[in-house]
C-alpha cells in the first residue's frame, strides 16, 4: 500500500516536470519576426538601442598612390635601395616577373586566383597593406623577406625567400618599380 501511495506524488512530480520542459523549450524557440542574421543587423540594433538618433560615418576611402608624395611612397626604404627603384625601367619588370617565375603565383588580373596575392592595383594596395610601412618599403619587403607580413588568406612559406641571393639588387629594384606602376592611375 505504501508503494500506491507513493505512486500518485510520482505521476505528479513526472507530470510537472514533462510541463516545464515543454515550457521551456517553447520558450527557446526562435521569434520567426526577428532578424537572426542581416548585413545591416549591427547599425539596426544600434538604432533600435539609441532610439532613434544615430549617424553612421561613411567607410573612409583609402588613399592611392597617386596622392602619395616621393617622402611618402619611399619612406623607411634605404636611400641606395630608393633611388635604384627610382632609377629602374619598370618595364623590365615584366621580364623578370617571368624569369623568376613570380607570374606562377601573381596575376595582373583580379579575377585570377593563384597561390599569391594579386598584382591587380597593388601599388594602390601597397599604400595600406601594412600599417606603418610606405609603399616601396612593403613591396621590397615582399621580395625580399617575403616572411615578414603574409596578406591574410594566404599561405606562408610559398614564396622563396632567397631572392636577395637569386636576383641582383638591380633587378629587385625594378620589380619593385614595376609593381607601384600597377595602380588605378
């Protein structure tokens, strides 16, 4: 008898307990009327939390290097290296982009995807790919220790890092040249 009376206080405890479940599941349901994901979702709910009174500032336009002054473009690169990138004929560039094998992993095309980051408008790119470099410096520092800054979504250790030993300084100089004449001049 003592287990039939037990009984009773079970079937209610499982009872409320299978209604708090289903209470709480109900309750973690999805609102069907709400944006879960929106490009514009972050500056909504900005919005909906200041009500009503936000100003969003445009996304600046980074400079090209056409705006960039000599001091600028060169700056941080040795004065030796400045002025035989100066002195070179980018249009050799070319050549040696070939020679060296360098078009395996770049292309002039944007719509190309190889194994290195595109030669499309890099000479504007080169103006903000790493903060507190100038133009020339990051491009040098591309060929010549490629290791130092990886574009992101790019692999490390692809490019050859020996190019101070397999190119004359010349011939760094003018591929340096010629890629700060790939821009959207």
């Amino acid at each position: 008898m003592n287990s039939l009376a037990r009984f009773p206080r079970v079937a209610i405890v499982i009872t409320l307990f299978v209604v708090a479940l289903v209470f709480a599941v109900a309750g973690c349901a999805p609102n069907a009327d709400s944006e879960l994901l929106a490009p514009d979702l972050g500056p909504k709910l900005v919005l909906a939390q200041s009500e009503g009174a936000v100003e969003l500032e445009p996304t600046p336009i980074p400079p090209k290097l056409a705006e960039l002054s000599d001091e600028e473009i060169y700056a941080g690169v040795d004065p030796d290296v400045q002025q035989a990138i100066m002195s070179a004929d980018p249009a050799n560039g070319e050549t040696i982009a070939l020679t060296f094998g360098c078009v395996g992993c770049h292309a002039l095309d944007p719509n190309e995807v190889k194994t290195g980051p595109t030669w499309h408008n890099v000479g504007d790119t080169a103006v903000i790919r790493v903060p507190g470099e100038s133009p020339a410096e990051y491009l040098y520092q591309s060929i010549t220790a490629p290791n130092a800054f990886v574009v992101p979504g790019y692999p490390s250790n692809v490019m050859p890092a020996n190019f101070t030993e397999t190119m004359s300084p010349e011939q760094i100089a003018t591929m340096v040249a010629y890629l700060l004449q790939q821009n959207g001049q």
